[in-house]
C-alpha cells in the first residue's frame, strides 16, 4: 500500500482533521507542517521527507516500520487493528485472529432478479395457454390454426423458460434479500471497521469499548434497513444507512463483550 494512503487511513482511524495533524507535526517539527502540505502528501502530489515520516509515526502513535513497509495492507482490518496497537508479528496471531467475526453487508435491491421471477411466470403462463389449447383441439379434433399455434407456443414457452422456471426459488430469493455484496465492514468482539465505498480514505476504524450503543433506524426491517451507531465523545451517531439484516447486527453487538484493555488509546472520528 502506497504510503499516501496509509496517511490518510491512519490519520482517519485516530480521529484528525488534516489541520490538526498538521498542528500535531508542528509540535515535534519547528517548521511547522500546513493543512495543505498535509493534503498533498494524502493525495500522493510529493511524499514526505524522512523526518517527516518520523514525525508522523510519533503523532499516528504507529511504528515507523509500518508507514515504509508498502507491504502492509491496511484495508485488511486486522492488520489495521495490529499496526494502531503496535502488535507485533509474534504477537499478531495469538492477539488478532478474534475469535469472532461478523460481516457488515450492504442492501440493494435486485432489479435482475426480479425481471428473471416477471419473464419465468409469463413464460410459464404462455405455455401452459398453449398447452390448454393444444389439448382443445386433440379433445375436439380440430386440428386447425389454433390447435398448432397452441402447440407451437407450448412448446417454444416452456422451453425458454424452463431455465428460468428452475432458478425461479433463488430469484425469488434474491428478490426479497437483495443482491449479494462483498462486506464492507465487520464486528469482532474487540473493534468495529467500516470501509466504506471500498476506499482506505473512508475507512474507520472503532474500538468496541468506544461504541456505547447500537440501535435500528426508524425504516429498519429484519431484511434491512439502518443501524445507528452511538460512540463515546461523539455528539452524532454514526449512521450505517442501509444495510441487510440489521436486527442480526443490533442483537450480535449486544452480546458481544469487549476485550481492549486500553480504550482510550485510539481517538474515533
């Protein structure tokens, strides 16, 4: 990972502005570091000087490893958790491979799906008319016009829809639960991360112990719907807007019990 971004993740995950970081550096750099140098470093204009990244794993409380190693991922939320503790390597697994994990999914409606359940009844509709027509016909021996075009239709229905009459349960399904999304969160019992719009720059990252409450959203159904989030020090609730079954999400935090020994130390947007 560039080290533009990890930047950006880091300075997010301990709850700073780019002028309040900026502020930070001026502290332990007598040059002082503004908002906007702060802004073309996150953006990858230049890269800090080497100083700088020192200064930067002194106020991001990081090691200075984990700003130059551009093998560390900090999408990957366990690793984010690693390096904002400084867990090391040895450390890491015994520490971070929680025993629990719960993915955070995203709803949307599945329009697809919903166009296969239209086309598999019409087909099915369409077939079994023709059939009724067909069998008409062969009752009363008119083998007219009518009589064929039952039996083309019939036969022609049935088998385009077939396919779509076979995968008609999981359309339905997929109707009713909405499309199948990659997480963009997950809740352990030791933190929370949200990546949201599959970008570090969004990324937050919340100690359990920071989040006071969970609640659902006035428009929650047990599909989907909103979960707002209440974190200590915050006077906004952090809003998941849409997410699928949010009751699930609201009961498993409310069993979950936390396991950081020092809250205080990381600081939430």
């Amino acid at each position: 990972m560039k080290l533009s971004d990890k930047i950006r993740i880091l300075r997010k995950a301990r709850g700073l502005s780019q002028e309040q970081l900026g502020y930070s550096l001026s502290r332990v750099n007598k040059d002082g570091i503004s908002r906007q140098t702060v802004s073309d470093w996150e953006n990858g204009k230049f890269e800090p000087k080497l100083e700088n990244i020192r200064d930067l794993a002194v106020v991001l409380n990081v090691s200075f490893d984990a700003l130059l190693d551009e093998s560390i991922d900090l999408e990957d939320d366990k690793v984010l958790y690693a390096v904002l503790n400084k867990v090391s390597n040895k450390e890491k697994r015994a520490t971070i491979d929680n025993s629990f994990s719960y993915s955070i999914c995203a709803y949307e409606f599945d329009k697809r799906a919903l166009a296969r359940v239209i086309l598999a009844f019409v087909f099915d509709a369409i077939s079994i008319v023709g059939i009724v027509l067909f069998v008409l016909g062969l009752i009363g021996q008119d083998f007219g016009f009518v009589t064929w075009l039952g039996m083309v239709l019939g036969i022609s229905c049935f088998g385009a829809g077939l396919g779509l009459t076979i995968g008609l349960p999981r359309s339905i399904k997929s109707v009713i639960h909405g499309k199948s999304y990659t997480s963009f969160g997950t809740l352990t019992n030791e933190y929370l991360h949200i990546s949201t719009y599959k970008s570090v720059s969004n990324s937050i990252y919340i100690p359990l112990e920071k989040i006071e409450k969970m609640e659902l959203g006035e428009k929650a159904t047990k599909i989907h719907g909103p979960v707002e989030i209440t974190i200590k020090d915050r006077n906004k609730p952090l809003t998941l807007i849409d997410i699928k079954e949010p009751f699930k999400l609201v009961e498993i935090f409310n069993s979950l019990d936390s396991y950081i020994e020092n809250p205080d130390e990381i600081k939430i947007l």
